[in-house]
C-alpha cells in the first residue's frame, strides 16, 4: 500500500481513545511506506531533518523506547534520550517543572512514558511541542496497538470481522484496553480471557466479551494475542503460582488447537516463556507474529512521528 496523503488533525498522540477510523486507518497506511523504507539498504531519510525529538521514560524500556529512538533517527531527526535516573527527576523535580524545563529547550516532538496515568496529558498541556503517549500508568499504550493492527493487517488482510483473543493480565495491561478500543474502530470481534483476579471489574463494559475459561474463549479465534504477568504493578498474590498459571491460561500447541484453523499468535514482549507461552510457539515463524511485531513498532512509530510533525507544520503555518 503506498502512503497516504491525509493530514493528521491532532496535536498530539495520547491514547487510541478519541482516533476515528481515518485517523487510524491513515496511520496504518503511511507505516506501510515505511516498512519498505526500513528494509532498504538505506533506511534513512531526511524528511524531518532539523526536527529535535525528545525520548522521556520514567519506566524501563527496550522495545518501546529502541524503536522510537531508531525511528527518529530514520525520519533524520535530532533524538535525544532523557537519562531520567541522573535528571532532576530523581532529585525531587516534578513533572511539571520537567515539563517547563524540557519545553524551554524547544523540542517538536516529546515521547513519554510514566508509571501515572494520565501523565502524558498533563505533558501536552504544558509544552508547545507534540507529545507521543508511549504508556502511561494502567491508561493507554496507543502506538502498541497501531502496531499490533499493522501486524495482524498484513498477515491476514482486513481486520473487520476478525475474532481476536487477548489473554493473560488484562487488569494491568494498558496494551490490552488499547488494543481493545482499535480493533472494535477497525470492524474485529474482541474477546478478553483470565483469572478473575487479573480481569478489571469493568472489563464487561470494554466492548469485548469477557471469559475466564481460556478454551471457551480461543474458540474460533483467528488471532490470540497473549499479555505478560506485570508482576513489577501486582501488590498482592494475584495468582496461586507461575506453574499453576500456565496450567489454566499458558499458551500451548493443545490449547492453540482450539483456536480457528491458521490463527496466529501475538505477544508483545517482554515473554515469560513457560508462563504465559510456550517457546513452541512464540518461535514458530508460521504461527508466531512476535518478530514482526517488532518490526512493525517501527514502522508505525515513523508514520506518527512524521503525522504529528506534518500536522504541527501545518497548523504554524495556517
């Protein structure tokens, strides 16, 4: 698919909440031109040469912050990695006055990740420049799911009329409550699936069906996605055991089989392997979506770096 030339309208990239479908179809379009850019010799472009783009993780990061930091630098910007362990942060400077300080440097695109919900919001209210919500808290973890959907478009095509399964830690998962607000705007059926005590209470009110039987719930499934055990955001024993877990809501070639004939397998790291998946599956290149999921998270994070920096060009010079 070649990209599009469709602007982007908002400022700023805090959640899928609020994305209409030609926003999100849009997005997923212009990262298919850059999945072929990321697999030439020559990666990079100049299309947002002189841009400056700031990373900020309060959180630990490979996936996530690797692949915006590679992203940037693909689109030719200036990118910067805020150590925030050495910052003032860890000197008692609040978000806020990092906020201020950061946006007196002038950057045009700031990448935030926060163990607070909501703390990518209250950044783009405070700075001039774009702010991407790279997870914030138990709140959203939007470009995670573009990525997801770009994963699933172009194993099988049209996501709308899909059964796609989410398993494991849903009451933790900012992937999940993403992933579930995107695939019910592009047309999927959506299924959540785990322990009661790692299903939030609301989670009947998601739009997805809910199941606490992971044989019921992959029945006819064309996708199962499977989340990691936060057991970093668990404050209590939410499960008897890892061995126990696996046995009820692990992924394995016999529990798979229940699933529709060809579904594929999604995960989006970091794997607890034997807990959450088997390595059976996880690493079976005709099932498993897992590498190119990394793959995609490339891609996507290209198209909203270059949407948001186009839409903010756009807006100075209206």
């Amino acid at each position: 698919m070649s990209t599009t030339s469709y602007v982007f309208a908002k400022p700023h990239l805090l959640g899928i909440a609020g994305l209409n479908f030609p926003e999100a179809v849009s997005l997923l379009d212009r990262a298919e031109g850059y999945v072929e850019q990321s697999r030439q010799t020559d990666k990079t472009s100049n299309k947002l040469h002189g841009l400056t783009q700031i990373n900020l993780f309060f959180e630990p990061s490979t996936r996530t912050q690797s692949s915006f930091e590679i992203a940037g630098k693909r689109l030719g910007m200036d990118v910067v990695n805020m150590a925030v362990q050495s910052s003032s942060v860890s000197k008692g400077e609040t978000l806020i006055d990092t906020a201020m300080t950061l946006n007196a440097m002038r950057p045009d695109l700031l990448v935030v990740r926060h163990g607070a919900s909501g703390a990518a919001e209250l950044l783009s209210q405070k700075v001039d420049c774009a702010v991407i919500n790279a997870g914030d808290g138990q709140h959203e973890h939007p470009t995670q799911a573009l990525l997801d959907a770009l994963s699933i478009r172009r194993a099988l095509g049209s996501l709308a009329g899909l059964r796609i399964a989410i398993c494991g830690d849903i009451a933790h998962s900012r992937v999940a409550r993403s992933n579930v607000i995107l695939l019910n705007l592009l047309g999927a059926e959506v299924r959540l699936c785990g322990p009661p005590t790692l299903l939030p209470s609301d989670a009947d009110r998601w739009g997805a069906e809910v199941f606490h039987n992971m044989d019921d719930a992959l029945n006819a499934c064309d996708v199962v996605m499977m989340l990691r055990l936060q057991t970093e955001r668990m404050n209590s024993a939410f499960i008897p055991s890892s061995r126990e877990y696996f046995r009820f809501y692990g992924l394995d070639r016999t529990r798979l089989g229940k699933a529709a004939k060809g579904a594929l397998v999604m995960h989006p790291g970091p794997m607890n392997r034997g807990v959450e998946i088997d390595s059976d599956i996880a690493d079976d290149p005709k099932i498993s979506l897992i590498t190119a999921q990394v793959e995609m998270g490339v891609a996507v994070r290209m198209a909203v770096l270059d949407m948001l920096a186009e839409a903010k060009n756009k807006d100075t010079h209206e």
